[in-house]
C-alpha cells in the first residue's frame, strides 16, 4: 500500500518545525555550558600566516612594528648600518664594515686578538639601535660589540669605556654575547636552545624568526581546528581554545607574560612558551 504524499511531507514539516523550535533553546544551553580548558601540551605552532586569514587588521597592526623586527635575516631590507667600506675607530682597533658577493661583512678583531673578516647572517632589532649577528662554530650566534645608532645614523661602540681583551668573558665572541643563551628566546618564538653540554654546542631552534603571534598567545593549531569549524559547531573551548588570551588576562598574569621579555634577567629554563610564575623560569635583576 503507497503511503499518503500528502501525509509523508506534512511529517516532514512537523519533523523540521521541531528541529528549528529545540534549535534556539539548545544553543542557549551550550552558550551555559563550562568552556572546557585548553591542553597546552596538546597545542603545537603553526606560524602568523595560519592566523592572517581570520586577523588581517592585527597582522597589518604588527607588520613593522619592533616585534616584527625583533631579528630577522641580514638582507637588502632589513640592514640599517652602512657596509659601504666604513672604519670605525675603537679603543686603538679600525673594524671595517663592506660587502662581499652580497654578503654583509664586518673586519674584526677575533677569539684570538688578531683582525678577520667575519659574516653577518642577521640584523637584531631596530631601534634605537641595531645589532648584527654572526655564525660561529657549534651553532653559536655571536652580537657584535660595534651597533648601529639607527637615529644619528652611525656605528658605536656599546662598552665604549671598556678595554675588553679577547679572553675576557664580556668579548663579543665569549658568552655574554652569545644569542643563544643572552639573548634569543626574546626576540624570536618559541625558540628552544638545546645546547648539549658534553659537546658544548648548540641546536637551537625556533618556529617563527621575529616575535609572533604565538610568542604570547601560545602555540595555535587548537585555536585554528576550532576557527575553522562552523559557528554552530565550534565546541565551548577555554579562550576560544587559545592557549593564553592576553584581552583576558588578569593583571598579574599579564604581566608574567610580558615581563619575562621587559625585565633585566637571567634565564634558568629552555620554555619556549611564555607565561607562568616568572620565579621558576627566571632569575630578575632588580634596579
């Protein structure tokens, strides 16, 4: 026997009616529900080119900014300093900056007293001063002791007062000016140092060059699975599932993840993700 059509379309609607009536209700409760906390171990970086889509303005907000030029490769764009054959005189030493083969280049006095040429691969910062970094065995980066003052437009010396021999701890190829250790977790995200203390070198790594998004809102692929999701379907996550959502911050956790990086002090962890009770990552040094 054929059912009625007439009768099956008008189950239909019935059907339908309901689902559209239970729809606004349901909604409500879930808008109720506890957020389920985010698993920051389970989060893992994905970089600020997954995050432009759904941020534009706050990319075009962070572009140029000094977080974006807080370290990045030495190129035709990012160098300030004149390498058109300059000396500079320092203490009884003439370092020279220039070019080679398109390579910026800086004539120095080395590890062993003696002056040669050594490669700079990136620029460190911007303003008011920008500093050079150069390779050296065992994943070592080095900070030059000679600056760019980026608005007088000319190269200092930033221990100007200071004889420093070559074997002195404070020589810019001894360890106070080693990025690995001084200096790189500041400026790049999540950088992990790794250094193998019985081979005494370094395998630092990092997911994004200059300081990202996810240098303070933690890695992003939990916040990017449930972006991409329909609006109806996002579940109720912590934060939108951000590991840390600074707009929402209490004051003093705020200020744990932003002072690690605006504060003098020396580093007792290798964390890679800011935040936290500062004591336990860091040692501060007051005025």
């Amino acid at each position: 026997m054929t059912a009625d059509p007439l009768l099956r379309w008008k189950r239909i609607g019935l059907a339908a009616t309901a689902v559209c009536a239970l729809m606004p209700p349901a909604w409500v409760l879930r808008q109720h529900q506890a957020p389920v906390p985010v698993r920051a171990e389970a989060a893992t970086f994905v970089g600020r080119e997954i995050c432009r889509p759904c941020h534009e303005a706050a990319d075009e907000s962070w572009l140029g900014s000094d977080h974006d030029r807080a370290m990045a490769p030495a190129d035709e764009t990012t160098v300030l300093g004149d390498f058109n054959d300059v000396v500079f005189t320092s203490h009884g030493l003439t370092p020279r900056f220039f070019r080679e083969e398109g390579r910026y280049m800086v004539n120095n006095e080395g590890p062993g007293g003696g002056m040669a040429d050594f490669e700079i691969t990136y620029t460190f910062g911007v303003e008011p001063l920008q500093q050079y970094l150069v390779p050296f065995p065992g994943g070592r980066l080095q900070c030059l002791n000679l600056a760019w003052d980026s608005d007088r437009g000319e190269w200092f010396d930033l221990n100007p007062d200071l004889i420093i021999p070559p074997d002195d701890w404070l020589h810019w190829t001894r360890p106070a000016a080693n990025w690995n250790t001084m200096c790189s977790e500041c400026h790049s995200t999540a950088v992990r140092k790794r250094y193998d203390p019985e081979a005494d070198t370094f395998e630092t790594t990092w997911s994004e060059i200059a300081v990202g998004c996810e240098t303070c809102h933690g890695p992003g692929s939990l916040h990017n699975e449930w972006a991409k999701q329909p609006a109806v379907a996002r579940p109720q996550l912590a934060d939108a599932a951000l590991v840390k959502d600074p707009s929402g911050m209490p004051q003093r956790d705020l200020v744990n993840l932003c002072m690690p990086c605006h504060s003098r002090r020396g580093g007792l962890s290798d964390q890679g993700v800011m935040g936290g009770e500062p004591l336990d990552s860091m040692l501060p040094v007051v005025l």
